[in-house]
C-alpha cells in the first residue's frame, strides 16, 4: 500500500482534518505503543499500520 492511499483512507475514516490529528496523537499497542506517524517513521509497512488502525477503530470489513 502506498502512503497516498494510506492517508485517503485514514482521511475516509476519520475526516481530514483529524486523520492527521489522530495519527500523531493516538498511541496502539498493537504497533508497539507508537503512533500511526511513530510507526511509519520507523518503517512498518503502510498496509501494517493500516490493518492496526483498522482494528482500533472497528472499521467495517468493507474498508480493510
């Protein structure tokens, strides 16, 4: 997954003003208690990220 399509879908999800937001601020368990921006910055796959985010946020199946 590229970042582009990465960070549309984090902007479907949570709006555009607050995926950036979000991604700075929330901390997951699930991707070793970083951020979404921690995560990506130390070089774990998009597609990874977004999978944890996926989950976090209970998102419908449909937007896996």
């Amino acid at each position: 997954m590229r970042l582009t399509e990465f960070w549309s879908r984090m902007e479907a999800a949570l709006g555009d003003g607050y995926a950036r937001y979000w991604a700075s601020a929330h901390v997951l368990g699930e991707l070793g208690d970083r951020t979404v921006e921690e995560a990506l910055g130390a070089g774990v796959p998009a597609k990874d990220v977004w999978r944890a985010v996926w989950r976090e946020l209970d998102l419908p199946a449909k937007e896996r």
